[in-house]
C-alpha cells in the first residue's frame, strides 16, 4: 500500500531532549516536506526537500533539522525541544515526475514537550 | 498562492448532496484549485484538483467557474464519514514545480443521519 509512514504516534518528551522523528515513503516521491498543525494556526511548512540532500526552509523552521540521505526518508530532528514545539506534525510527500499531484500525507506525530 | 475564502462550517443530511464552496477570487492563471480533508487529526487526505475545467474522480467532483474565481467541491451522496475539515486551496505546482500548501481554516462539514 502506498503510503508515508511516521514515528512514532505520540511522544512526551522533556525540555532540551533531543529527539528525531522518522518519515517514511515507499513511492518513489522526490519532494517530501514538514508540517506542523496548531490551533488556530492551520498547517505551517517547517523544511521541505526537492531531492536527496537539497533540502530548504519553510516558514517555520527554527529549533528544527531535517536531513535528506536517501530518497525514501525525511526526518525531523529536534536538538533541544522546547514547550512551544508542542504539536501535531506532519510528513508529506509528492512527485511531480510522476504526475502525481496530489500531497499524500502520514497520520500524524503529536509531541508534547514538558 | 491565493487567499481561499471558505465558510466556517455547514451541515449535511446523509445520503444528500454535500456542496462546499470557495472563493479564490486572487487565483493566478497558472494556479491549480486543490481540495483536502482532514478528518480529526488524521493527516490531510488529497481529494481532487482541477485548473479552470470541471472534474470529477471516484471522491468527489469540482465545479471551477469560468473566471476562476470561485469553485464548489461536491460529495454526491455524503454519508457519516464525510464528516471533516475540509481545505480548499490555491496551488501554482501543476507543471514541474513544487507550491507550499497554504492549510487555511477551512470548512468543517458536519454529515448527520
């Protein structure tokens, strides 16, 4: 089943913790992308990546990395996590080589930092 | 991208039509309408997309009018679990680019029995 595979679900972690979390898709899409989700806020863009090892800022991107070493994974590193990188995020992906329009999106990691 | 305007919030009887509309009315001519959902806090599920012609796939169809400057995404037979946040947006990555998606508040569809 073609799909973009997060983890974990949930995660409670403590200030200054460094934590990683994984994104996974296994449809060949060269742009995966970031996004967290805040009341109120909607969907921001955190870093997106066109291809493997070009990645780029979205709108929010401090206090967060991304690296990009292979073309299946994305994930989002947080070096010293803060209260206010409290969440929900999101992993994305697409492919414009193939036609394919549409983001298909993973089911979500909520983090809450204490 | 453009500014989507959407209404907060509408209600539908199962089984009946279920029609959302947007307005676009800052749209660019190279900006596709795109239409997600998200239903709780599930990630966002792509429904359909459409430049300035009608479409329709096995989720749902899209009326784009002719200046673009609104649309109207249709559920044909809403049922329970149509219910969601439903995110209309403006998009310029219908050729070889990338856009951001821009998430607005979006319309919470409400379907009830």
């Amino acid at each position: 089943e073609a799909q973009v595979t997060q983890n974990p679900r949930y995660l409670i972690t403590v200030t200054g913790k460094k934590l990683t979390v994984t994104c996974s898709q296994n449809m060949n899409h060269e742009y995966m992308s970031w996004y967290r989700q805040d009341p109120g806020l909607g969907l921001r863009q955190i870093y997106y990546s066109m291809n493997v090892e070009v990645t780029d800022k979205g709108d929010v991107p401090e206090g967060y990395k991304v690296s990009r070493k292979e073309k299946r994974n994305f994930p989002l590193i947080l070096e010293s996590p803060s209260p206010n990188q409290t969440s929900l995020y999101f992993c994305a992906s697409t492919s414009r080589i193939q036609a394919n329009y549409g983001y298909t999106f993973g089911s979500g990691t909520r983090l809450t930092v204490v | 991208d453009a500014k989507t305007t959407q209404p907060t919030s509408m209600d539908c009887a199962e089984g009946r039509a279920a029609n959302l509309p947007c307005n676009h009315s800052t749209i660019s001519g190279n900006e596709y309408v795109y239409w997600y959902r998200q239903i709780h806090s599930q990630g966002p599920q792509y429904i359909i997309h459409g430049l300035k012609n009608n479409e329709t796939n096995e989720m749902a169809s899209l009326i784009i009018t002719e200046d673009r400057k609104s649309s109207t995404l249709i559920l044909p037979h809403a049922t329970l679990r149509d219910t969601a946040v439903y995110y209309c947006i403006g998009d310029n990555a219908g050729g070889t680019s990338y856009g951001k998606l821009t998430f607005g508040q979006g319309t919470i569809l409400t379907v009830h029995p």
